[in-house]
C-alpha cells in the first residue's frame, strides 16, 4: 500500500491515523451507536480519546524508528477544544 505522506506532519501520518483508528474500533465496540447516544461533549471525548499501540511511540512509518513521541488524539481534541 503506497500512502500518500509527502504533504502530512508527522503526527498526522496516514499510518498513525489508521493506527489510531484501528484502536478506536478495537476499544469501543458499538461506536456509532454510542456516537449518537452520547449525550454530552464529555462522553464524545472519551469514545474518541485513544492512544495509538507501543509501537508507534518511535515510529512514523512500517520499519522506520524515529524518536520517541507517544502518539494519541487527546492533543487534537484538546486544540479543537472537544
């Protein structure tokens, strides 16, 4: 799979989104239903809140280490104020 990564900052790397997309699932079954049974912003937080597996805490891409940087959506929720 050739990903598109020229244009991306690092923590957006389509790879650590899937990453982080894959925990969602994996941690929340039921997530639409519970998307549309939340009834605050608070509970929408913490469906959407996950950190990415131990791995990509040094890495960007497959088989490539970088310097460690723990990667979680807990920042992007904070900056767009969810």
């Amino acid at each position: 799979m050739d990903l598109e990564i020229r244009q991306a900052t690092a923590a957006n790397f389509p790879t650590v989104r899937l990453s982080q997309l894959a925990a969602m699932l994996s941690e929340t079954g039921g997530l639409f239903s519970k998307t549309i049974e939340a009834c605050d912003i608070k509970q929408l937080k913490n469906l959407f809140e996950v950190t990415a597996s131990g791995y990509w805490d040094d890495h960007y891409v497959f088989g490539k280490k970088s310097r460690f940087c723990p990667k979680s959506t807990d920042r992007w929720l904070r900056i767009y104020s969810l």
